[in-house]
C-alpha cells in the first residue's frame, strides 16, 4: 500500500497548525504538505514556478480552504478538476462557509466532501 501525501491548502496559519494538529491526533502519520493559496497548490500540483522540479506526489489529497487570497478554493479546484493529470486528485472542502450554494457550487465541480 502506497502512502498519500496531504496537500493543505490554507492561508491561515493558526488554521493550518490546528488541522494538522487534529490529523496528528486522529492517528494520521501521513506527511502533510502545507501551501498558502490556491495559486501555490497549483503550482505545486503541477511542478511549476517555486515547485518547478520537485518529486511528483504518486497518492494526493487535498485539503482546500475557500476563502484564500491570490485564488480562492473554488477557482482552485474548477483548474484541478479541468486538467486531465489532476481531476482524479481527491479534494476535501474545508471551510467555515455554510452557504448551500456554495456547497452545492463544490460539489459539482467535483469535490469529494465538502466540511465546515
């Protein structure tokens, strides 16, 4: 069984520390890759700009905040899903937004789950 490597994607650094915290204790070992917006998961998902060069993730999950600056979460994940070496990628909505047009809005272009 192959590892997967958690990609979280969150411009709030007490957010980000609090979930990977959380993952910890739930017993996850799994590393976690932390970006600061969507244009840096991009990048990352990609191999390109600052990640330009780097070992390609074989298993990934995202983990995707909405509100980010540069690109928001639901931008980020139409680009995910429009690419064909990505839109298979797992994305987890993790957001304090309950508006139920924005759920809805993420599940149609395709995110796994949706939590707040």
């Amino acid at each position: 069984m192959q590892p997967v490597t958690i990609i979280l994607a969150e411009d709030d650094e007490g957010h980000a520390t609090l979930i990977q915290r959380s993952l910890k204790r739930a017993g996850y070992v799994n590393e976690v890759i932390h970006v600061k917006d969507g244009q840096e998961l991009l990048d990352f998902v990609f191999s390109r700009g600052a990640f330009a060069g780097r070992k390609h993730c074989d298993r990934p999950l995202v983990l995707l905040d909405i509100n980010m600056p540069r690109l928001d979460g639901i931008e980020t994940l139409r680009q995910l899903k429009a690419h064909d070496e990505s839109k298979t990628i797992p994305v987890v909505m993790l957001t304090t937004t309950d508006d139920p047009n924005e759920i809805e809005r993420c599940y149609q272009l395709g995110c796994g789950i949706y939590v707040t």
